[in-house]
C-alpha cells in the first residue's frame, strides 16, 4: 500500500538518521484510528482496514523510507550529546488536504542505534495517555503533536512491571527539536548545523529566508512561537512536566507527552512528574525553562548569526531578551480574558495576581473557578457555586467587589463577555484521576472508558451535562501526585 509519502528530511545529508526498519510485532490489534485527522492527511478510507499491520511497522508502506534522527539534549540542565530517536522511526511525510507537510512517526517501532540501553518498545498506558492528551490538547486550541492511531502489539514490556505493549503513530508539524540542533553544534559540524536551519527555514518559516540574517530571523521567530505556546499553558493549567531541550520543537508544537498533567488545586510550585525532584519544570517556572531552551538553541545558532563572536552573542541576547516582555504580554492577554476583560492592560495584572492568591490560599481548583466565574457573569445567583471554592479564604469578597468594577469599565455586553470566558475557560481537562483511570482499565482490556473520556475532551468549552460529573476535581482518595514518563 501506498499512503503518498514523501522524505524531505530523509533526503538531507544521511549524518541527520539512521535508515532502520521497525521490528515487526506479535499479534497487533488496531484500539482507536483518528477518522478526522486521517482525512486531513489525505489518507484513504482502506488505510483504516490496514492500520493494525501499517501503524505496527508490520507491513512498511511501500513508498516509506523509514528514518531515526539524531538528536542531543539538556535533560534536567545536564547536557547528553547523544539521544536520538530511541523507540520512534519516521515513515515520512504528508502532505494532505492543507499542502502543508506533516510527518508520521511511529513510537515503540522497535531498536535503533540510538535506543542505548532501552528495548525500542513503549507500553499501552502511556501511547494511550499520548494520544487522550495531545487531542485534548488539539481541541484546546493549542499547538501540538497530534496521534493518528494506537496499535496494541500482543506483546509485553517491562516497566515497573510486566505491562501490554503498544506502538502510537505520532504526526507532528516536524520532530526536528532544539536538540536537533545541538546534536551537530556539539560535535562542530556547521555544515550540518547550516543544512538543518536551511531546512527548518523551507518547511517552518520561509521568510526567513530574505532575511539579513537567517540564523537571527529564525530565532525571533522561534521565540514568538513558544512564548505563546506557554502561555497557552498556563492558560489551562497544563505542565508539561520534562522541557528538556529534545523536547522543544522548533516548530512551536507541544511534543513528548510524557509525566505531564493538568492541574487541579491552584498553586504556581505544582509538579507531578515522578522524575522532577526539584520542581524545575513546575507550572510557573515553564516561561522560565523555555527560555533557558531558546538560549541553548540561540548557542547553536552563533557561527551562522555572525563570525564575530561578540557581536553574535549581542544580536542572540537582544532577541532573547524580549520573550520575556512577549510571554508576558500574551498571559496577561491570557488571564485577562479568562477573567472577562476584553481590554486588558498592565493595570490589571494587580487584579488578576490577587485572584491567584486568593486561589492559591483556599486550594481552589484551577479549571473550575475560572468556569464558574464565568458563569457568575451570565447569571450573579450562581455566585454561591465559586463561592464554594474559596471556603479557606476571606480575599475573595474584596476582589469579587474590585472585579465588578473593573467589568463595568470594560466595553462588553454580557452575552459577548460570556461568550468570550467560555472560548478561553474549559469546562473539561484530562484530570490526572480521570485518565489514569481510563489507562488502567484498558490495559485491563476494558477500552470503554477511555473512548468515553476521548470523546469528552474533544468538546472542552462546551456544556455536557450528561457527564457533568467529569467537571469535578478528585476526591482526596482519588488524587493523583505523581505521573511517570513511561520509557
């Protein structure tokens, strides 16, 4: 079968990858396929009925060229020059219905020279949580990797314990990464660095192309793009959980669902991956760590900015320098809309701080004050209901009172301003209990629940008062602390 690949990353000099075929599995058996994200891809309704055997690596398409790429990384700031794609080989690229190209992965396709002491495989629960999450995120709005397909194997890894295992086929805008770049920039090779960044210039920002200088326009561009994907985070309350360098795509993408998690109780120190012993990759220290990122990346970047080292490091540091005021920019935009204002301005930063002390005072859910604040705005009876979360806090009657006064100098009516908080407030996140109950249960062989929750999450800001239960933040016995990276 032939699904209309084409390899614009496997036709760049063959240092980037390995050529490696996935290792065939045991018994594979297709458990979801993204009918929608199929479509937009281009690919046939027959691919459907081949799914189990293509996205297992069992029967390789006959026009893929399947690849492994090199890459480097800081992981928890500590530098390993060589990483690569340990478990995951690209079959290729699509272009689809948009014209635009998007590569398709499979993950846990087996061994590759990079998988060091690993066994090349991935486990059902965590390429389920992949897909749950990165389609949740998908329906958020927010820029993501995207999961086409999961295929159980009949086989079992070893984690912890004995667990089903499984291969997810990931498509993503590219899976070139900052350590993509640092792999090449680690080991001198500018011939490699300059062939990569010609590359990401073709595929993600051409006009950088006329630039003055390529290297530097690529960079600014770079660093608008995850300055607004972080503060789409924060937005919804999301921690990625291991912003390593390889897990930072150059395209903006979120990428690498691993211990990540939603927040529920508010505090800005949350951390739930079981490998973040320090909190470096909490929910307020992301900005933060992104930056650090784009610094290693602009690192890489210096011998094609100028020969002139100095003056290098000097053009690097002033681009920088501004994701802070451009991250800040867009999650005051963020937290102001969130909370009903259309116009807001640095002014209100003070209002919406006090807000998340408030919260952070009465272990008030995240996602659930904001939805119901919304809703006080659509109906002021309904003001008991966010009451209730800010039961341990006495902040909450002075900021409701400056909030009204601060809406009635905004120039919204109340169905717009209603309409605006519900486009930016979910009704529904994937809650840690949720989904770990969903994954338990199927790599159990009951894959009902975790069809329901999918099903939820695609529709985030709408009402669905049928399974309004799944709203709720855990009870205290169903809390989640701790999410595992799966590898």
């Amino acid at each position: 079968m032939r699904l209309g690949f084409e390899h614009s990353y496997a036709s760049l000099s063959p240092e980037l990858y390995q050529r490696v075929l996935p290792t065939p599995v045991k018994d594979p058996k297709l458990v979801i396929f993204n009918r929608t994200l199929a479509d937009e891809l281009g690919l046939k309704p027959d691919v459907e009925r081949e799914a189990a055997t293509l996205f297992s690596g069992n029967q390789v398409p006959e026009d893929s060229n399947p690849i492994a790429m090199a890459y480097a990384g800081h992981q928890f700031g500590s530098f390993v020059p060589q990483l690569g794609d340990g478990r995951a080989i690209l079959l290729g690229e699509l272009k689809g219905h948009t014209g635009v190209l998007r590569d398709v992965q499979l993950k846990g396709a087996g061994l590759t020279r990079f998988s060091r002491d690993g066994d090349g495989r991935a486990a059902l629960g965590p390429m389920l949580r992949e897909y749950l999450i990165s389609e949740a995120m998908h329906a958020l709005g927010i820029p993501t990797t995207r999961s086409l397909a999961v295929v159980a194997t009949g086989e079992q890894v070893f984690r912890a314990t004995s667990v089903p295992g499984a291969v997810l086929a990931r498509v993503a805008a590219s899976h070139v990464r900052v350590g993509t770049f640092q792999f090449f920039a680690a080991r001198g090779d500018l011939d490699a660095v300059h062939e990569l960044l010609d590359y990401v210039i073709a595929r993600h920002y051409p006009d950088a192309r006329d630039a003055a200088v390529p290297a530097l326009d690529v960079l600014k561009a770079v660093v608008l793009r995850q300055a607004a994907l972080i503060a789409d985070w924060i937005r919804v309350g999301f921690i990625h959980g291991v912003m390593n360098t390889d897990n930072m795509a150059i395209s903006g993408e979120t990428i690498d669902y691993g211990p990540c998690a939603f927040m529920d109780h508010y505090h800005p120190n949350t951390v739930f991956s079981s490998i973040d012993r320090v909190g470096r990759y909490s929910y307020a220290n992301q900005s933060a760590i992104a930056q650090w990122n784009l610094a290693r990346f602009a690192e890489t970047l210096l011998p094609l900015i100028d020969v002139d080292t100095d003056k290098a490091v000097g053009l690097a540091t002033e681009v920088l320098e501004s994701f802070t005021a451009e991250f800040n920019a867009r999650y005051l935009d963020q937290l102001c809309r969130k909370i009903g204002l259309i116009n807001g301005s640095e002014r209100d930063s003070d209002l919406v701080n006090r807000l998340f002390a408030a919260m952070q005072e009465a272990s008030a859910d995240f996602t659930l004050t904001f939805r119901r604040l919304a809703r006080v705005v659509e109906s002021p009876g309904s003001e008991s209901a966010l009451r209730e979360l800010f039961a341990r806090s006495s902040q909450i009657d002075g900021w409701l009172r400056d909030w009204r006064e601060r809406l009635a100098s905004d120039p919204q009516g109340v169905t717009e301003r209603v309409m605006s908080m519900r486009r930016v407030n979910p009704a529904f996140i994937p809650r840690n209990h949720r989904v770990e109950a969903a994954l338990t249960a199927a790599e159990h062989g009951d894959f009902d629940p975790f069809h329901q929750l999918h099903g939820i999450l695609q529709r985030p800001y709408d009402d669905q008062p049928d399974v309004a239960d799944y709203e709720q933040p855990p009870q205290p016995s169903e809390r989640v602390l701790r999410t595992f990276c799966g590898t």
